[in-house]
C-alpha cells in the first residue's frame, strides 16, 4: 500500500530502491561498455560490424521480452525472489563473457545477463510506483533515473579504459565485488510481498509478441549485410507485419493478454509511450554511432570514444532528479517540454555539421541532448503513471520499460545497419562510415521532431480534459 505525504519513507524501501537500482546500472553499463568495444571485437573475433551490434541489439532484445511479462512476474512473485533470480542470472553471464572465446559463446552470456537486466528494471519502478507517496513520485524516479543514466554516462569511459589498458574481459571481472555488495543490500531488505499470486500468464501472446520483436530485428540486420533493396529484408519485414496482424487478432479474442490493455485506452499515455519510445531510441542509438565514428572516421582509440561521452552523460545523469523535483514542483509538460526541445536541437546540430565534427564537437552536442534526455524521460513515464489506478501500475512500468528496452534494440539495430548498408558500397571504411552515419543523424533529428509534436498533442489532450 503506498504510504500517503506524511508518513516518513522506511529505510527499508530506500534499501530496495538502492538494490534494483544497482543491478540495473551494472545491466545498462556492461550494455553501453561493449559498444565501445565492436572495432576490437570485430578484429579479434573476426565477424563485422553488422554481427557484432547484436551484443548490443540481442541483449536488449531479450530485455524487452523479459520486461513485457514484467508485469505478470511483479504480480505473482516475491520481489526477493524476482531479486535473487536476476542478480544470479547477471552473475553467471558476466563470469562466461569473461570466459567467452568465441562470439556465439560472447552473444550466449549476454543473453544470461539481458534476465537479469529485464526484471531488475521493472522491479526498480514498480518499487517507486507503489511504495512513494504520489505527491513524491517524481522525485524519486528522477533519483532512480540518475542511478540508471550514471550507467551510460561511465560506461563508453568504463569500457574503453580498460579495453585500451588491459582487454574487454576487464569490463565484466571488475564488477564482481559491486555485485556482491548489491546481493547483500537486496537479500536483506527486499520485502514486497506478491500483489496477486493466482495472475495467469499469456504464454500465446508472449510468444507472438516475441517473434515480431525479433523478425523486425532480422530485417534491419539483413539490411545491414545485403542493403535496405534486398528481398531478404523485405521478406523479413513481411512477415513481421504477418505476425503483427496475428498478435492484433488474438488480443481481442483473448481473454489473457500480457498486459491490462484499457492503459491504452487514454490518449495521454499513449502519447507519452510513443515519446518515451523515441527518446530512448535516440538515445541508446546515439551512444553507438558517436563512439563508433570517433573510431573508425576519426581514427580515435576505444579510451577516447568513450571519454567523449562522459561529460554530457555525466551532466545528464546529475540533472535527473532535478527535473524529478521540477516536475513534482512546477508539473510535467514544462521540464518535458523543455527536455525534447532540447534533444531536437542537439540532433539538428549534428546534421548541421556532420562534415567537420570532432571529438570536441561531437562531447559538445552531446551535453544538449543528454541533458534535454534528462529533463524528458524521467518525467515521461512519471506522467503517464499518474493517468492509471493503482491496479494498473505494474502494467504501465511494463510497458514504458519494455518500450524503452526494445527502443534501444531497433536504434541500435536500425542505425548499424544503415552504417552497414553504406559500407557495402566502394570505398574506405572511414568515408563509407561517415555517409551512413550523416543519414542516422537525419534519423535521429525526424525522431525527435516527432517526439516533441507527441508532447505537444498530449499536452494539448490533458488541456481540453481539465476544460471540459
């Protein structure tokens, strides 16, 4: 039961709150340290770079499966046992890819650790969502949005220092002792009972929702090998689209779905979820064309691709639960607003001058758009949260978590492929790189822009309803 405005909050739920959120940040900092890592990768175990990605696509692919039954996990179980089975999954995966000796085995571990990443997310929320007063809601998922955005903002730095001082391995072996300060932190403080343990799961519809997750992920590897004209990719595209038919027709016939979908039925939310989608996608989709361009067009080494990263992720993952306080103070729509206006901004920056950016340029533009995600998407999920019963919390944080996973899946996905469709054509990997990366910049910038009119008819719809 969440507590009202005036009860203190329990040390206990603090302690829940750190736990998940450190299991998380050691989920999203592996999964930003590798993107780092894909020109060493690719040498030392001889794939290229539209194989390589999938380190990073087919983790958060998982992810996000693990993410949309989320919402049946956080009904029927224990948050403790939930807790246990994440941190023992991302325990396991991290000691085989330190092992791993071949990119099957790499690509095997990841997945391990993409179990862990998918329930200790939507643990970290539901947490926030149905133990924090409402009046402080917001302020605790901007606390909870900086111990996750720390992850991205050290992660290209993480795993570039110790690829460039010692081998990629590092990134995972330095992690064990932080793992076991989180496993004792969780296993002592992590109470929350099982809110309805007789919920039944939508195994049909998991699976179809699965499969069109992962067919449309296909396509834009298959693009990325044989160009975006290939059949192969149109075929795969087809079939997602099949499978998409599919998955509409059984969720009206069904009478279990994944989700509570009557969340769907306010505009707002919706809105906010389409939003929420793109500013992730802009984001994690950044941070894997940006290292990669100072590497292979600028010809930087792994430590530097990172570390120009750093200061804007920083920023950004500082400013976090100040717009969590700002909206809590001052509402949603001005900080969000402000949030994606910015993002816009910094995409348009790197169209501008994608001709003669630098590292220097490059850290620079960054801080814009990091610091307008900071200021968007905490407040975004927060927001539409506040649009559902108390019922339907779990079904929200499935959905906006799943939503942000997958978001970064297809970024990462579509814009490699795109990098990798133009290196297919003659020329060095350095001029074919640039070109691909100019049309992910363009991506980026149109994503934006949709992103900021999504806020605005939201807004638009909260208005007319207070009015009406």
């Amino acid at each position: 039961m969440t507590p009202t405005p005036e009860q203190p909050i329990a040390k206990q739920t603090l302690y829940s709150i750190l736990a998940a959120g450190l299991l998380s940040f050691m989920g999203i900092l592996v999964e930003t340290s590798m993107n780092v890592t894909f020109p060493t990768l690719m040498k030392t175990m001889h794939v290229n770079l539209t194989t390589i990605q999938w380190i990073t696509t087919g983790y958060l692919l998982v992810v996000t499966m693990m993410m949309i039954s989320s919402a049946h996990l956080l009904k029927r179980y224990p948050a403790k046992n939930l807790f246990l089975f994440a941190i023992s999954c991302f325990t396991l995966g991290s000691i085989i890819a330190a092992c791993a000796t071949s990119f099957p085995m790499l690509m095997g571990a990841r997945v391990i650790q993409a179990l862990s990443t998918g329930i200790s997310t939507p643990l970290l929320f539901h947490i926030i969502l149905t133990q924090i007063p409402r009046t402080k809601i917001g302020t605790y998922n901007g606390m909870a949005a900086m111990i996750i955005s720390l992850a991205p903002a050290l992660g290209p730095t993480y795993g570039g220092l110790l690829t460039a001082s010692f081998t990629w391995r590092e990134i995972f072996w330095w992690l064990m002792p932080l793992i076991v300060i989180v496993f004792l932190i969780g296993v002592t403080h992590l109470e929350l009972p099982a809110s309805d343990p007789q919920d039944r799961f939508d195994g049909w519809g998991f699976v179809l929702f699965a499969a069109f997750l992962m067919v449309v992920d296909f396509a834009f590897d298959q693009a990325g090998k044989h160009g975006f004209t290939s059949l192969i990719f149109w075929g795969y595209l087809l079939v997602g689209a099949i499978l998409a038919g599919v998955l509409v027709s059984y969720n009206r016939h069904s009478k279990v779905h994944l989700l509570d979908l009557k969340i769907f039925r306010n505009l707002i939310v919706d809105w906010h979820l389409l939003a929420y989608f793109l500013l992730q996608f802009i984001n994690i989709g950044s941070s894997f064309v940006l290292p990669n361009v100072a590497q292979l067009v600028l010809g930087h080494n792994a430590f530097v691709a990172g570390l120009m990263l750093l200061p804007g992720a920083l920023l950004g993952a500082c400013l976090a639960p100040v717009a969590g306080r700002l909206m809590d103070r001052v509402g949603a729509y001005r900080p969000i607003l402000s949030g994606v206006t910015a993002m816009v901004v910094g995409c348009l920056a790197f169209v501008i001058s994608h001709s003669w950016l630098t590292v220097t340029l490059i850290g620079g533009f960054y801080i814009v758009t990091r610091v307008g995600f900071a200021f968007a998407f905490g407040n975004t999920i927060t927001n539409a949260s506040k649009q559902v019963t108390m019922r339907q919390k779990a079904d929200i944080n499935a959905a906006f978590n799943m939503s942000q996973q997958y978001a970064g899946s297809l970024g990462t996905g579509v814009l490699a492929a795109i990098i990798g469709a133009f290196q297919l054509q003659p020329g060095t990997t350095a001029v074919t790189t640039a070109r691909g990366a100019q049309v992910d910049y363009w991506v980026l910038l149109i994503f934006a822009v949709v992103a900021l009119l999504s806020i605005l008819n939201s807004r638009r719809i909260s208005k007319e309803s207070r009015n009406a």
